[in-house]
C-alpha cells in the first residue's frame, strides 16, 4: 500500500528532479537561515494569541528560532523517505500539542515561502533557471505543509473517537436511566394503587352500610386514614424528588435546635416499632447537642426516612432472639479544613443504626440513586425514593450521609451531617472535638 508521503509526492508532482534540484541548492540556502528565523517569529508573535503558545518568553523564541533553521535546513537534505515523512509529522504533532491551530500553521507556511521565493531571486537573477528551483522549492513546501496537516488530521479523528466514546457511555447510562425510570413508573404504579384500592374498597363497604358495628366500621375508616396517610407520603417524595430534579427545592436554613427535631420525630416510630417488638433508643437523650444549620423540615424529614427505613428493614425477633433495635446517636465532628461554605465549625453526625436484613456492601451507593430500592427492600413496599431525597437534602444543607455495617456486622447503620451554626465553634472545647478526614465529613 502506498504511504502518505508516496502519495503526496505523486499528487504533488515530487519527482526525483525536484529532490536533485532541492538538494543542489541546499548550500546556498543556508546563510539566509537565521534572516528566515528572525523573520519567520517577529511575524508570527504579532498574532493577538500568541502570548498562549509562547509562555516561555524570549528564551523559548530563540530556542525555537534555531529548531525552525534546523527544520527549514531539512527541506534541502534530500531524504523525502518514510523517516523525513515522520519526522515532518511530529513537528506538526508538536503543534497540535502545543495547541497551535491548524489555520496558523497554513499561514505561517506563506512567510516561509515568501521568504524563499525573495532569497530565490537573489541566488539566481535568471528567470528560467529560478523557475526550476522555485518550483522545486514550493513543491516541499506544499508536502511538509501536507505532513503536518496530517497530523492536525489524526488529532481530531482522536478526539472524535474520544467524543464518540463519550457519547455512547452517555447514551446507555441513559438507556440505563430510562430503564430504572421505566421500572420505578410500575413500582410506584403499583404501590400508589394498593393504598387506593383500600380506601375505595373500605370506604365502599361503608357507605353500603356493609358494616355490621360501629366499631367495625371505625375499624375500617382507620384503615383507610392509615392507607390514605401512606398515599400522601408517595406523593409527597415523587414531588420532593421532581422539586430536587428540576433545582426548585428551596431550603430555609437556620440555626436548629436537633434535640428539638429528635425529640418530636423519634417518637413518631414508637408505634411501629413496638407492633415488631423492637427496642427503639434514643441514646442522645441525656447530652446536650449543639445547634446546626439547618431546614428544620427537612431535617425531620430526613431523620424520620432513616428511622422508619430501620424499623421496616428490621425484622420482629424470632423466639431465641434477642428482639431487634433501632438507636439514634449522635457526634460532633471537627474539620478544621472544610470549605468556606461550612463555616469551617465542623458538624454534627447523627447516626441511626439497626439490627436489621441489611444492605450488601455493593449495594449501598446504589441505594441513594433515584428509583433504586435494594433487591431485599422491594417486598417492604415504599417509594424507594427515600435515601435519594434524603441525600439530596443533606447535601443541600452542606452535609453529608452514608451507610456503614450494623454493629457487630449486623444490619445498617446510616449517618448524615449537618454544618454546626457558627455560634458552636467558640463554645466547644478542643477536646469535644473528633478530628476527621478531609474527605467527607464523615
Ligand atoms: C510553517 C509553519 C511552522 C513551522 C515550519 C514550524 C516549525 C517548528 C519546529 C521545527 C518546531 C520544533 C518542533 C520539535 O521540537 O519537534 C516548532 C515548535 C513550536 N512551534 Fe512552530 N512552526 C510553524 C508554525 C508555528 C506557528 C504558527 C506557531 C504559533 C502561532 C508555532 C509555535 C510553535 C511552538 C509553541 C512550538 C513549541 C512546541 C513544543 O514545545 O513542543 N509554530 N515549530
């Protein structure tokens, strides 16, 4: 198969007359080498964006001045083979590396023939013999141009190929996106008819007068107040989550008391913990916890998600097993070198921590991605929304949340943080304060 170069050369015309004639004149060119050099740069650094490929200043022009003579030098050395295409080549590759547009590189090569055509008319008076050489002349000139082209060639097919990756990555991890969404749409379908099937079916049986007491019938309405609380509460985490996506989620942030947000949501779970027997504790009931800056919605909203995520995942204890728990901890985390936006005061890390089926290590990023419940969770019902609201939220207070082992490897324990107000950095003692890594305010 023909190579560039062979190809070039052909298209151009190159002949082995031309290389001969080239060659011969190779002497004579070389004392107007360094003029070229001088003439070549004070030329092209008047261009407006010059200054962004020659950072170096005058010792990198007088570098280059003398690789320029060493490369114009080249157009006379007579090789025009395989290794002079290469290395042509990489002067162009140079370029594109250096971040030299293409278009320059074409229009620098008019000084350098402009150059050559004047030093052609000195060198040989007579018009028919500096015919022959400058035609020999221009044809190199048109194959080096050629050479480094190429190279600008295989750079954007580069990038290309780099951009069409991209675009495919992109493309399944929308497909992949469109699948989960498709997926959630008869998840949520589903779970939005259960409750709904119930407060039709019960409602009608009462209004038919169906009921035989009125307890029964007091019965069936509680039923339906419970299925039509649990209604409300899907919808309310599909508007949280459209609010989130579409950035329309506003926060009112304050300094928040969270002994006050404990003491009003963990009790909301007493209920449903004490029908699974489980030991619910709220093990930061004796200390005193310092503001943080918060929505105090929010806040709640997102301790009462965890804390009912560990009361559901958590199973009633079978008859030799010690019964299931839920506590409620918390911590104060010093980082000193925090980002402004967190006042650099530290946080407050509130950990909710059960005993019950767990989350599989590979699992738990996963988890906090919209419409992904984990392959165990499902059968538990819920919008599966939860943990990526509650994400979304703790970050836009400026925290944090993950999810570790249960203790001794059992069950979850899921933590959030919250910045501490900037009244609580000059009341803590140094010692109160547990050093973290920078990372995450974990
Ligand atoms: C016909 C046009 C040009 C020729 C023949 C030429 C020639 C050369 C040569 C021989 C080198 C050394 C390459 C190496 O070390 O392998 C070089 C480097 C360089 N040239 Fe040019 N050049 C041309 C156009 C331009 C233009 C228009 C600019 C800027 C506007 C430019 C900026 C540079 C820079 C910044 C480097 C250094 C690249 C590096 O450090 O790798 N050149 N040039």
């Amino acid at each position: 198969m023909e190579t560039f170069i062979q190809e070039m050369k052909r298209y151009l015309g190159f002949t082995e007359e031309d290389a001969a004639l080239l060659r011969q004149i190779g002497p004579r060119m070389e004392k107007y080498l360094p003029e070229l050099a001088e003439r070549f740069y004070s030329q092209i650094r008047q261009h407006p964006n010059a200054f962004r490929v020659f950072g170096g200043g005058d010792a990198q022009i007088a570098r280059l001045k003398l690789t320029l003579q060493g490369w114009a030098k080249g157009l006379f050395g007579g090789g025009y083979d395989q290794p002079y295409s290469e290395e042509r080549y990489q002067v162009g590759y140079r370029h594109v590396r250096a971040g030299v547009e293409q278009k320059y590189v074409i229009s620098a090569m008019g000084i350098v023939r402009a150059f050559f055509s004047e030093c052609l008319l000195l060198e040989f008076p007579a018009s028919d013999v500096r015919l022959r050489y400058a035609r020999a002349v221009s044809k190199i000139l048109d194959l080096d141009l050629n050479l480094m082209c190429e190279s600008y060639m295989h750079a954007s097919m580069q990038n290309l190929r780099a951009l069409n990756e991209q675009l495919e990555r992109a493309n399944r991890d929308l497909a992949e996106a469109s699948r989960s969404k498709d997926e959630f749409l008869a998840q949520i379908s589903h779970e939005l008819r259960t409750p709904l099937n119930s407060i039709l079916g019960f409602t009608k049986l009462v209004l038919d007068g169906l009921t035989k007491t009125p307890e029964e019938e007091r019965e069936l309405l509680r039923d339906v107040f419970s299925s039509a609380q649990h209604l409300l509460g899907l919808v309310n985490d599909i508007l949280d989550i459209g609010r989130i996506e579409a950035g329309r989620m506003a926060l009112h942030v304050d300094d928040v008391d969270p002994r006050h947000v404990l003491d009003s949501t963990v009790p909301l779970v007493t209920i449903p913990a004490a029908e699974k027997d489980l030991e619910l504790r709220d093990e930061t009931h004796n200390t005193e916890l310092p503001l943080v800056r918060a929505d105090e919605v929010r806040f709640r909203q997102v301790l009462l998600n965890l804390l009912s995520n560990a009361v559901k995942f958590t199973p009633p204890a079978a008859a030799d097993q010690p019964p299931g728990r839920v506590a409620v901890r918390a911590r104060i985390l010093h980082k000193p070198d925090a980002p402004a936006a967190h006042s650099g005061n530290g946080f407050l890390r509130i950990e909710v921590v059960d005993t019950g089926i767990g989350i599989p290590e590979e699992k738990r990023e996963e988890v906090f991605e919209k419409f992904v419940q984990a392959p165990a969770g499902r059968r538990y019902g819920g919008s599966g929304l939860g943990l990526a609201i509650s994400r979304r939220l703790v970050e836009l207070m400026g925290g944090a949340i993950g999810l570790e082992n249960g203790e001794d490897g059992r069950g979850t324990l899921v933590w959030f943080t919250l910045p501490l107000a900037s009244k609580e950095a000059a009341k803590l003692p140094p010692a109160s304060r547990e050093k973290t890594s920078t990372r995450a305010p974990a």
